[in-house]
C-alpha cells in the first residue's frame, strides 16, 4: 500500500520565526491531523538554504491514500490557506507538492 506524503515548504520571515514555529508545533500541525486526512505528521528545516531574511521549513502530512489527500484539498485546504494568509501575510510564503513514498 502507497503512502502519500503532503509536503508544505514554507519560508518563514526572521521577525515572525518563533511565532510561526510555535503555531505550527501546537496548533497547524495537530489542526491538520484533527480532519482525520493525515495520520502523522513531520517539521523539518531546510538546510543549505540563504539565511539572510529568515528560515525555510517543510511541513510533512502523511496519509495512506490519494483520496484521503484529496478530500483534504477539497475540503479544508482553501480554509488553512486563507487563514496562513491573513495571520502572517507577506512574512510566510508556501508551496505544496504531493509525494509518494518509494519502497
């Protein structure tokens, strides 16, 4: 059985960091996992990346299948995004991509 990997990458402004890093590790993250989408979850920083305005994260969501990563994009994602956008505005920008793990 494939396992689907949600992925967030997420450069994050020096004046928000430790804001945002809080909200992701007690609120997003676990918020994402409650829609009964994801079974576990990962935050990693980005490494080798230029430092100079902030840092860049990767948010992973695991689930077990595509429709479970669908119905997340169909009915929650425009929600989170919205809500990302009006906390952090400029300061925080994101990109998605979804991923299948490899055995």
């Amino acid at each position: 059985m494939p396992m689907y990997i949600y992925n967030i990458t997420s450069f994050v402004h020096w004046s928000i960091h430790e804001s945002w890093l809080q909200w992701m590790k007690e609120k997003r993250m676990p918020a994402f996992v409650a829609t009964g989408c994801f079974n576990s979850y990962q935050l990693v920083k980005v490494l080798g990346t230029d430092e100079t305005e902030g840092l860049t994260y990767a948010a992973q969501y695991f689930c077990g299948s595509k429709d479970d990563y669908l119905r997340f994009t169909e009915n929650h994602e425009p929600s989170f995004q919205q809500e990302a956008r009006n906390k952090w505005g400029d300061y925080c920008m994101s990109f998605n991509t979804l991923m299948e793990a490899v055995k």
